[in-house]
C-alpha cells in the first residue's frame, strides 16, 4: 500500500529535524502489522548508530521508569521485534520522556 503523501512530508520533516539535513531519498520498509504479539518485556535503553550534523555516532537512550515502551513480537515467520506504548516523543533532539501529565522529563 502507497503512504499517504501527508505521511510521507511528516516523516521528512521529522528526518530533517532530527538529522539536521534533507532526506536524500525515500525508502519503503515492507512490514505487516500483526493482530496478537508477544510481550518480551519493557525496554530500559535503546542504542543506535545515526548519522546527525554529518558524523556518524552511537547514542544510547535510558528510559525514565514511568516512560518504558514494551519490546513485543511477533513470532510469525518475519520474526518482527516492535516498540510498542510507553511514554516518549521523537523531536529533533531523539528520543524525550514524557511524565503521566504529558510534560517531557527534564534529563540533565
């Protein structure tokens, strides 16, 4: 199914945010949406490689104890891990904690 061109201008507008430049190209990531999954458990921290303001580096995300997603999967034949709830937002500065009254935590 094609996105929806709405979706697709959010997505590279959240891209140039983040990574601080104009996505060069779109890519379309395949994946199903299952009905059931398996909860594996909640997620402390995440690590990833990204590229922002043209170096390549690792950051590290630890979660506050009230904003963990759940790791869930699927267990079909594509083996898909998902991010699934949890209280966080994705800006321009990565990943930001949210408290139960919707402000973000305030990490430093």
């Amino acid at each position: 199914m094609k996105p929806a061109p709405r979706d697709v201008q959010k997505a590279a507008k959240l891209y140039e945010e983040f990574r601080e430049q104009k996505p060069r190209r779109g890519r379309r990531i395949e994946f199903e949406l299952p009905k059931s999954v398996m909860i594996m458990g909640t997620i402390r921290s995440i690590s990833y490689d990204t590229t922002r303001r043209g170096k390549t580096e690792l950051y590290t995300h630890d979660f506050a104890d009230g904003s963990r997603p759940l790791l869930c999967a699927n267990g079909g034949k594509n083996n898909q891990l998902f991010i699934i709830e949890g209280r966080y937002r994705v800006t321009e500065r990565g990943i930001v904690d949210i408290n139960a009254k919707g402000n973000e935590i305030d990490d430093s």
